[in-house]
C-alpha cells in the first residue's frame, strides 16, 4: 500500500479538483496536476491522474447526442493527439523532470491567464482543415510531456462555434481521449509502477465526491466569482512550480 501521507495528498487534490469541476464544468486536470505535481513530482502526477480523469470525463464525452458530430469533425486532431502523445511520453522518459516540471508551470499560468482576461479566440475558418493536425500535434506533445491538455486543445475548441452543449461535449472527448492516450504512452515507457496504479484508482472517489459538492454548491453560488477565483488560483500554482522548478535547475 502507498503511504498514508500520499493517500492523504492525493485525496485532498481530487476532492479539490472534482469540486471545481462540478462547479464551472472544467479544472479537474489542470488542478490536480497542479496540486500533485507541487507535491509528488511530475511523474508521479501524470500517472496518478489518469482514473480520476477518465471517470469524470468519460459521462460529459460519451453523453449528450453529439458525438457523431464531435467525431466527425475531431477525428484527425485526436489522432494526431494520441500519436503525439507517445512521442512526448518519450521526451518524458528522457528529460529532466524539473525543466518539464517547470513548462508544466508555464503552460497553467497562461491558461489561467487566458481566462481571466477571457481571452476570445478567432475562429480557424477555411484553415481548420490543416490547422486541427497541428493542433492535435502540439497538444499531444505537450500532453504527454507535461500530462496537460489546455493548451492549445481546449482554446481551439472554443474557436470552432460550436454551441454550448456540443463544446462541453467536444471537451469531454478531448480530455477523454488524452487521458486514454497518456495512459498507453505511461504504460509503455514503463511509467505505471503498481503504487501510482493504486493511488490513480483511490484518487476516483474524492473526484466523485467533489463533484457532487461542486454541483450542490453551482446552484447558489455566481459562476463567474468562482471561475475568477479558479484561475486566479491556477496562475499562483502555475507560477509557483515554474519558479521552483527552475531554482532546481540552476
């Protein structure tokens, strides 16, 4: 069995990071990498994520009438994903852990920046063709350098119109898909020692729990508060690993 501390920390980060996910929708990786990577080391970080992640996002995915539609517009971005991935777990298994770490950190911020200044991306139009396989290249690599899958996945998402519903959707396959390629590319660079599995698989109930929680609390709570909140959070973690990541450097 892992140790008591870890049970506890990885507990925590997924009781965290499921809570903000039932209340704005999103957050449950960029959190818990955020939370585990600062505590647990990057490594470590990714492979713990991956059942919490598939379980909370497999439902939002696979439900809601428009995968056919998601699948038939994704289709060569998410391939490229999982074929990207693979090459990044490999730049993992090479590279110092500490610089990764600390594009973790980078990635996160500007995320957090992205959305606290709502940033509005500009629809791809007649470059969607070409421009979706770079996509998918670039947030593969980075998914399985650094286990996040934001950049640019997530804002190329909301670029393409999509209407609510279908986009909530699209993202659920987005992270579904990633976490299934990271978990592959973990797998086969020999990432997952049976300790990170057992941690992984504790890590799904506090999601759960979270989520529930975050739902009850969505109710009466302003949306908008909260996701300035979160990522006003995420900008301090973000900077937090890339800062700490880069003194271990030097």
């Amino acid at each position: 069995m892992p140790p008591v501390e870890s049970l506890t920390i990885v507990a925590l980060a997924f009781l965290l990071a499921g809570f903000v996910k039932g209340v704005i929708g999103l957050g449950l990786p960029a959190i818990s990498l955020a939370a585990l990577t600062a505590t647990l080391g990057l490594k470590a970080a990714m492979a713990i994520l991956l059942a919490p992640s598939l379980v909370t996002n497999l439902w939002q995915g696979f439900v809601g009438g428009h995968l056919q539609q998601i699948l038939r517009r994704l289709w060569l971005l998410l391939l490229v994903l999982c074929l990207a991935t693979w090459l990044g777990v490999g730049v993992l298994a090479r590279a110092d852990a500490d610089i990764l770490a600390g594009l973790l950190g980078l990635v996160l911020a500007a995320y957090a920046v992205s959305g606290l200044v709502r940033l509005d991306p500009q629809s791809p139009g007649g470059m969607e063709g070409w421009l979706s396989p770079v996509v998918g290249a670039v947030s593969g690599l980075l998914n399985g350098m650094t286990g996040s899958i934001v950049l640019p996945g997530v804002l190329y998402l909301q670029s393409l119109g999509l209407s609510r519903d279908v986009l909530i959707q699209a993202m659920g396959v987005l992270f579904t898909v990633s976490t299934v390629a990271l978990g592959f590319s973990l797998r086969g660079h020999g990432f997952l020692s049976p300790e990170l599995m057992v941690l992984s698989a504790c890590g799904v109930v506090p999601a759960v729990i979270g989520m529930l929680l975050g739902q009850l609390v969505r109710r009466r709570l302003s949306e908008t508060a909260f996701r300035n909140v979160f990522f006003s959070g995420l900008l301090v973690f973000g900077a937090y690993i890339a800062v700490r990541s880069l003194g271990a450097i030097w």
